[in-house]
C-alpha cells in the first residue's frame, strides 16, 4: 500500500468477477469511492479487512495488479444556487459544457427526514393537467409514481409537469434515458426559458447501467438543499425507476446474492423506500415533491418494482391510450392520490369534490355503455349520452396536453354536465348547481 496526498493506493486484488473487485484493505469506510485501473468504483461491502468494491463500468479487463486508489470520502455533490440551469451526469460532473459549480460539497444518500421535523402535508401543488389536478390533485410533500407503458410517453409528461408545476424548483433525475430524450428535456426546457429553475442529473444507455444507481441520491442532495436551506418547494421528477432498480438487480447478480422475486435484489423495497421517504412538508415552507416514472413490462403491475412501488408511495398515476380521441389520458379509474382530500374543497373551488366524484361516476356509466354495446344490447338515451360525455370528458380534461388551472377544469366540467345531463343526473349538491352551472356558456 501507498499514500498520495491522504489517498491510499493499493495493488493487489484478491477476488474479480463480472461487477466487484476484492482486495485486503483497512481504514476503508463503507460507500467509499475509489478509482480501480481508471475506472470510477465505490465500496458495498466490508468484512474484517476484505474490502469489496462495485466497478461500475464492469471489471473486464483488469488485472489483479492493477492500481486501487480510494477516494476516502462518499460520493458526493457540490451544493448551491449555482446548481439551477445545469445537466450534471450521475458523479455530479457537468455534461452540458459549462464550468463545475461552486458549492458546499454534501454527500449524497444521507437519511430521510425525521418524522418529528415534518409536517403534515397541505399545500396544493398544481401541475396543469387536468387528469391529475382535477382526479388526483398532488400535494406539497408527496410521493406518487406514473405506472406507465414503456411506449408511452412519458417523458414527454414529465417535462410538461416540470414547465407547468408551480413549484420553485425542479430537479429531474434521468435513469436509461437514449440521448433523444436527453435533449429532448434540454432542448424543451431551454426553449421554454425555464432553465433558471430545473437542475438535470441524466445517466443515459451510452453510460455504465450500474451509474443509475446514484442519481436519485444526487437528484434528492440538491433537493434537500434548496428545500432546507431556501425554503423552497421542489418538484423532483425521476425516470425510470425500473431502470434504476435494473441496475439494482445487475449489481446484485453479479455479487452472487440470490435474486428475490422477477430477478430482483431482496433488497428492493428497502432501496426503493429510502429515496421515496425523501418526500417531505417542513413547517418552515420548504418541500420535497417526489414524482415518479416507473414503466411496466407487457403491462405487469404484479411485477416487483411497481408492486413494492405501491405500498411506499401515497398513491399511483395511470398512463392510457384512449383509443376513442386517439389521446394519452391520465385514467381515473387506476389512478389515485391518497392525498387530494387535504387540499380538494380547500385549496381549490368549494365545489371541487363534488364535480370530481359526480365526473368519474358519469365515466363509469359510460363504461357500462360502451360494454352494453359490444356486446350486442340496445342502448338507453342516457346510455348515448354518457358516452358523448366521456368522449368530451377525455378530450377537454383527461388528455395529457389539457392546460388549465383548477378553476378552468372546475367550469368545462360543468359545461360538460349541462351539455350532456340534467342537474338530477348529475348529482351534486343544488347549492353549487345554482352558484356554477348558470355561469357557464353553452355551446351546443
């Protein structure tokens, strides 16, 4: 062993296979980083004085001589405000051709919040899609995944959320992303001037899978900086979560630990759970929003990563195709916010619940409609009128590329209900029938 300026520098590796490499080594601490014959490499496991590193570019290729330098520190990020406007990749190095950021270096991975510093979460956090702010309003402090397709497009979701949330700050982690979708979000939000307030950590398919890893750390360091120390309410959009727990799953099997359920780590909800806890509502102001892609394969929602998705997050987001307006919809039959009651009737338009409720009803009738019809049976004058509406209903609120405020979706749903119901159809309390429906225009 040698010393160069506190780093230590081995040269003997005990043990190789496809993604770790062993050497006999004291004085090592747990997530360490080290360079191993140039390659980037961080430690996962200790026992006594055998030190196991992951190589996160894979170990082919190196010898059992080769150099060892450990880093004597985590990874970790530099933080600051200089962070808003940049792309960094998963080590928090910039890939956008601008200069490091200076900043106060933070390691990454630390621990969730404690319960005692929380506060209950109550504040409205509007994303301008009607599928989700009018079914599924989001609250400050949240946690909740997009179950998508892997056709779907929802990266393009994610940046109309990041442009449209109102939220101070937006930190997008990308995991697996092709460099189309890379530029893709950096094109749209440079054309859009948002820069200034959405920080990207990308890891693409051209970088090691196993790098994917670290993003979400990296993603919710900066959060928890701008929510601590400036009180800000952050948006932290990751995607794809089935990437990263891929990349779990690789690390895992070429450690020889025995896989768990569909070839995942036992370890799995644990891994997952430490970056949803991150979500949180301090009572000085700041928060951390967490949304969440995670794709589905043939549609799977029993798989592990979305199975053990659904018992940490507060609720799950639906991507469909609706093959009648030929739209990606938010479904509101799959999608729920456990959430929303705190700030639906609150923090939106008193009648907010109960067009939401009376909405979704209608769109089950429709259901029934449309399953009268193919299989044969005669359809009701309330029956065709129902499915008029859900058309409407898809069109003019569900579709992912409805922008409206809350009180805008709040009156094309009543003009919906005119348009199509009588006020004993529709089922809602004769107050806000007699306050909000007379205000809407009709146009038949």
């Amino acid at each position: 062993m040698a010393t160069k300026a506190f780093q230590k520098i081995f040269t003997k590796i005990t043990k190789i296979t496809k993604a770790t490499c062993s050497l006999k080594a004291t004085g090592i601490g747990y997530d360490e980083l080290a360079v191993i014959d140039g390659r980037q490499g961080q430690v996962v496991k200790i026992e006594g004085d055998e030190v196991t590193l992951q190589v996160f570019a894979g170990t082919e290729g190196i010898r059992t001589n080769a150099e060892v330098v450990f880093m004597g520190k985590a990874p970790s990020l530099k933080v600051g405000d200089r962070l808003a406007g940049r792309f960094f990749n998963a080590y928090g190095e910039p890939i956008d051709g601008g200069p490091v950021p200076e900043g106060r270096e933070v390691e990454i991975g630390g621990p969730s919040v404690n319960p005692v510093r929380r506060k209950q979460p109550s504040e409205l956090i509007a994303t301008g899609i009607a599928g989700i702010d009018l079914n599924n309003t989001l609250v400050t402090g949240q946690k909740i995944p997009f179950f998508a397709d892997p056709d779907q497009p929802f990266n393009q979701v994610m940046a109309i959320v990041a442009l449209r949330a109102q939220s101070d700050k937006i930190i997008l982690g990308g995991m697996g992303m092709s460099n189309d979708d890379y530029l893709f979000f950096k094109n749209t939000f440079s054309n859009a001037g948002a820069l200034d307030r959405i920080v990207s950590f990308i890891n693409t398919t051209e970088d090691p899978s196993v790098e994917r890893i670290l993003i979400p750390d990296m993603a919710l360091t900066a959060a928890e900086y701008f929510a601590v120390e400036k009180n800000e309410k952050v948006l932290v959009l990751l995607t794809d979560m089935t990437n990263y727990a891929d990349a779990l799953a690789i690390v895992s099997n070429r450690m020889d630990q025995i896989p768990s359920k569909d070839s995942m780590p036992g370890s799995l909800y644990s891994d997952l759970a430490k970056i949803y806890e991150k979500a949180v509502q301090f009572p000085a102001g700041g928060s951390i929003t967490i949304i969440a892609v995670t794709t589905l394969s043939g549609g799977d929602i029993t798989h592990a990563v979305p199975d053990n998705t659904g018992y940490i997050t507060e609720g799950q987001l639906y991507l469909r195709r609706d093959s009648d307006i030929g739209k990606v919809i938010v479904d509101p039959f799959r999608s729920l916010s456990r959430l929303k009651q705190l700030v639906t009737g609150t923090k939106t338009r008193e009648d907010h619940p109960q067009v939401m409720n009376a909405a979704v009803r209608l769109y089950a009738d429709a259901a029934d409609a449309k399953t009268k019809m193919e299989n044969g049976f005669d359809l009701t004058d309330y029956d065709n009128r129902t499915l008029a509406f859900a058309k409407d209903y898809s069109e003019k609120l569900l579709a992912i590329d409805v922008n409206l405020d809350t009180t805008e979706m709040l009156d094309v749903a009543w003009d919906l209900f005119a348009r199509h119901f009588t006020a004993a159809e529709v089922n809602i309390k004769q107050e806000f029938v007699d306050k909000y429906r007379g205000k809407i225009t009709l146009n038949h």
